[in-house]
C-alpha cells in the first residue's frame, strides 16, 4: 500500500478481498464504483475471481457483482485490518492486469 494519499491499484485491492475473505470474513467493505454514489452499507465478501467480486449487501442479503475490479475508486473497511484502517476512504488506481 502507498503511503501518499492511501492509493492501491486494483490488483491489490483484488489481494485485500482475498486476505478477507479467507482470513476475516467477519470483516465488510463498503465501495464506490466509478460514476456512482458509494454503496449504501457494508458487504461481505462472498467471492473473488480473476477479474471481480462478489458481495453480500449484509442488511438486505442482496449479492452484487462487481464485474472488473477496476471499477472501484474508492473503498473503506468497518473494522481495521493489516495496515488499513476503519473508514477511511482509500482511492484505487486501475491496473492494467485487470483489464
């Protein structure tokens, strides 16, 4: 993770779903997808693939697919994990792994 201004690529923001899902599922990320508004609430991570994920909206039980994890600029946990701290707003950076 850099250090200026908290920015990830997508790719690691790909490793960081997996290190939750496996290690913390206790653990609910909230996003904002390019052009949109963030997600109302926290979801847990239910799936990841070579390109995305899948989420679980955890106050309704609606799943939602992200389809390219390069769509998100921005993500927040609700509880700290590794190096990353609880609501604060980390900016992504699209890779071109993902593309």
């Amino acid at each position: 993770m850099e250090e200026n201004g908290h920015k990830i690529s997508s790719v690691e923001l790909k490793r960081l779903l997996i290190d939750l899902k496996e290690k913390r599922p206790d653990i609910c990320i909230r996003l904002r997808l390019i052009g949109e508004m963030w997600y109302s609430n926290f979801m847990s991570i239910t799936a990841v693939s070579e390109k995305g994920a899948t989420l679980k909206d955890e106050t309704d039980g609606k799943m939602i697919p992200i389809t390219n994890l390069n769509n998100v600029m921005q993500f927040e946990l609700e509880t700290q994990f590794q190096n990353y701290q609880p609501h604060y707003h980390y900016q992504v950076m699209a890779s071109v792994d993902l593309l």
